[in-house]
C-alpha cells in the first residue's frame, strides 16, 4: 500500500510539472480565455438499462455549471428508452431544448454521434470544445466477441448471430442492471446493439476536442486511447467498472468547464474513495495523447522479444481489472478464467528482460498518464473483490492461446494499437 500511495504521489507531482512546461496543458491555473468558454458535449447514449440516471445527471450538471463562474456550456444529445431524442443545452442557469426528433435514434450508431458533433460544432462556436460519452463500454473488444469473452455477464448474441444462453450466478452482476456501466450501447431485452471503436473514431473529427471523457466502463485501455490519439489532447478513462451512477456531476462538471481536467480527474477518484461497500470503487487516468505514438514504439520493442500467444497461467501473477469468465483462486487472491483488461506497466515489466529498456518504458509513460489513481480493491467485500496492487493508468490486451480460435487475437491484430505494436 505504501508503495501505491509514493508510486501515486509521484506521479501526480511529475504531472504537475510537466503540465507547467506546455502552455496547453496548464489546467488548474487557466492563463487564457480558452479554458473559461467551453463547449462540452455530452453523449448519452441512454437506451439501455442506465436511462434512470439520465434526469439526475443533467441536473448535477446544471448545478455544477452555475458554481463554475464562466461562459462553458453543456450540449446534450439525450436518448432514453420509449421516447423520441432530443438535444439540449445546460448555462448554469436554464435548461433549453435545442432540438427534438421525430424518432428515437440509434445512440449506438456511429453516424448518429457523427450528426451530434457536427450539428454543435457547426452550429455553436466556443474557444475550446470537450466530448463526454456516457453509456455503457467494453473497451475496445468488438461487439460480437461480447459473448465469447464475458459470457458470464449475459451478452448476446454471439459472432454468429445465434442468441447465447445467459446466466447469472450468485454474486454476478448483470451490466444491464444498475449497478455498472458497461461505447454506447442499446439494449431491448437479451438483444443489444453497440458502436465499435474505430467507427466512434471515424465520427469523431481530428484535433476537434481539448478532451474526450468516458463515463463508462473499461475504456481506459491503451487500444482505445491510440484509436483516438488525433481527436483530442488528453482523454479521462477508467480501466475497470464504473459505478451506474458515474462521474460525480454535481463538482466534476465545474471543473470540466473551467478546462481544469486534472481537478476533475482527481474529483472523480476522492468522491469514490469515500465510499464504502463495493461502491468504494475507482480508477481513472488523465491520459496525453501526443505521448502515445512514443509509448508505442516503446511497447514494440518490449513485445518483439516474446513469445506470443500466452497460456492464461502465464499471467496469473498481472495486475487485471475485470471479472469475464468463472471464478477461482490463486494464493487466496481472486482470478478470473477470461481476463482481458491488464495492467499496462505490470504486462511491459513481466515481459521486458532489458533494465534499460524499462526504464524508458516507465518515463514514456509517465509523460503519457498526467494523473492516476484507484482504490485498493474493486468490488471491496463481495467473494469476487479483486484486489488492485497496481495501475499504471492504462489496461492492455495480451493475446493468449485460449483466445486463437475465437478471433479474438486477430481483432485486436487489427485495431490501431495492435497494428503499432506487433501483436
């Protein structure tokens, strides 16, 4: 623990500085207009078992905006589940409907997010715009590997369109229960439907966004931070689960709003940290991502001296951030038979045999996480808690043997990070 908390303090303090070398990046203490006229867009993709969460959310936000003291404003795209979407906009003080539609669109389509982010920015000009996508989220496996790697969480159908049997044993969690957020996902019953993270990517113009921010789960994984290194500059993520009620709106939003992303980071972890129960729960990561293609090069050069695929006992020993597949135990501590979220250091570090190039590995990445943190445990007191020894800021996918007959090993082949990597 005593090492978590330095590894925590030091990572913070060497954020702080770097922040104050570039003009771009000094968040806390805002030099220019820029940071004071924000236009934040909110994705909420809501059609799905997190719609009851929507109305509370927009009024945290709302609340948070008139504490702010500047011009930063809220657009919302709004889909919930039986009615038509809508979109609106939040100034601290009044809430107005900018538009409503005739229909109850897809969230889960690319295209929909693509006419949401045009619409605005064509339509509303700000100095400094940010995107928030609030939903569900699996990283960056594809939507019909869902059944193949977390099964046991209910996910249908399957790669070949035939509906999976779901099941939930004791102690499981359905995500289409409130209790996690689980990009943009819609659901009706055992059908659901999800947007995959290159067309996210592609809806998504370069270099539109000071940050993009996932109010979901398990975005924060390397794959999806390098898919996105060209539409913004920096990108708030978690590795693991995020409780259903998500980012504490009714302070985080300030900060947003004032560009202040390092405040808002730590916002999110402190007002976790303070629960109790398995809703003690939080990692988060304010990720730079001109740092990406370095880090990249770096992690290549460790994954060309492995031998890959690996057995899944091969990474018992790494740090991991997900509950996929049937439950055991090793030396007391929880694993899981299909893990597919690790820890980005713990996997450089269990496969780098060269000191010298580890080090170069870690300075990378501390130039790339600007800010880290995550409480001792995930799911704190239920028989599955998973304890968290170390976070990096960024999860990573390893290809197993387990996973070569699915395909798995061949998507991730195919994202941006994987073709960057080698892997």
């Amino acid at each position: 623990m005593i090492r978590r908390f330095l590894k925590n303090i030091f990572h913070l303090s060497l954020g702080c500085i770097l922040t104050c070398l570039t003009l771009d990046s000094c968040w806390d203490k805002p030099v220019d207009d820029d940071l004071t006229d924000m236009m934040i867009l909110v994705y909420m993709a809501g059609d799905n078992n997190l719609s009851g969460y929507v109305d509370s959310n927009l009024k945290s936000m709302q609340h948070s905006l008139a504490k702010a003291g500047c011009d930063s404003k809220v657009v919302a795209f709004v889909d919930k589940p039986g009615s038509r979407s809508f979109m609106l906009m939040l100034d601290g003080s009044r809430t107005d409907t900018l538009k409503t539609y005739n229909e109850n669109m897809d969230s889960s389509d690319s295209q929909t997010l693509s006419m949401f982010i045009d619409y605005v920015l064509q339509n509303y000009k700000a100095h400094s715009y940010g995107l928030l996508m609030w939903s569900h989220g699996m990283g960056w496996i594809p939507t019909d590997q869902l059944h193949y790697v977390a099964k046991n969480l209910g996910y249908a159908p399957g790669r070949d369109c035939q509906n999976v049997v779901m099941w939930h044993p004791e102690g499981r969690r359905d995500p289409f229960l409130p209790d996690t957020r689980c990009v943009a996902m819609e659901s009706t019953g055992s059908e659901y439907t999800a947007m995959e993270i290159d067309d996210m990517a592609d809806a998504i113009p370069d270099g539109a966004f000071n940050f993009i921010a996932f109010d979901a789960c398990y975005m924060g994984c390397v794959e999806v931070a390098y898919e996105l290194r060209n539409k913004c500059r920096y990108i708030i993520s978690s590795s693991a689960e995020v409780v259903g009620r998500g980012f504490p709106y009714s302070t985080m939003t300030e900060y947003l709003a004032k560009g202040e992303l390092l405040n808002a980071s730590r916002d999110f972890y402190e007002y976790y940290s303070c629960q109790s129960g398995w809703s003690r729960m939080a990692t988060i990561s304010l990720v730079r991502t001109s740092e990406l293609e370095g880090l990249a090069s770096c992690m290549k050069r460790i994954m060309d001296s492995a031998e890959l695929p690996v057995s899944k006992e091969q990474l018992e020993g790494i740090q991991f951030y997900d509950r996929f597949g049937e439950m055991y135990f090793v030396s007391g501590d929880v694993h899981f038979t299909h893990s597919v979220f690790y820890d980005l250091e713990s996997v450089a570090s269990a496969f780098c045999k060269d000191g010298t190039l580890m080090n170069e590995f870690r300075d990378r990445l501390a130039r790339c996480i600007l800010y880290e943190a995550a409480t001792p445990y995930l799911f704190e007191g239920e028989k599955y808690e998973i304890a968290v020894r170390e976070h990096s800021g960024l999860s990573v996918y390893v290809p197993t043997m387990d996973d070569e007959d699915s395909g798995l090993n061949d998507d991730h082949r195919n994202t941006a990070w994987g073709k960057a990597v080698g892997y």
